[in-house]
C-alpha cells in the first residue's frame, strides 16, 4: 500500500520537528535559568536535555532557587515581636 519510501520521508520529517522542538524548549529553560540568576547552568541544561531527556532538565531548572535580587518587603515574615490576638 505504501512504499519505504513513504514511511522513511514521513520518519525524517517527524525527526526534523522534533530536534526543532527540543531545542526551542530546551533553550526556554535556558532563558528560565538566567531570569532566575544562574547564567554559569546554561551548559549544565543542555547537557541534561541531550544526554538525558527533557524531563530532567526541566524539573532541574524549575528546582534551581532564586538567587535574582527579591524585594524584602514582599516577603510574609512578621515583623513584630508580639502574638496576634485572638
């Protein structure tokens, strides 16, 4: 019905879009990492994502703190000595 060649063009074709997308995202993560202050990880990332899967170097670049400057009047912490009443 259909011929090697078809399923090889449609293989390479589905290869093609997908090395596209893995390297969009994974240069997403990349971006990711250097809003939160880690510029130094982006080798880190890429290695992750190429010898690992996607996987891992997302959940690697979403469990990376924050080491960007936060404002300290956002932060939740009381700030008086005493207990609230109740």
């Amino acid at each position: 019905m259909y011929s090697y060649e078809s399923y090889q063009a449609v293989f390479w074709l589905f290869f093609f879009f997908g090395l596209i997308g893995w390297y969009y995202i994974t240069s997403k993560f990349v971006d990711i990492a250097k809003e939160k202050g880690y510029a130094d990880r982006s080798g880190t990332i890429w290695a992750l994502s190429l010898f690992g899967t996607g996987v891992v170097a997302a959940l690697y670049t979403i469990a990376l703190p924050d080491k960007a400057g936060r404002p300290t009047d956002t932060l939740l912490v009381p700030t008086e000595d005493e207990l609230p009443s109740l």
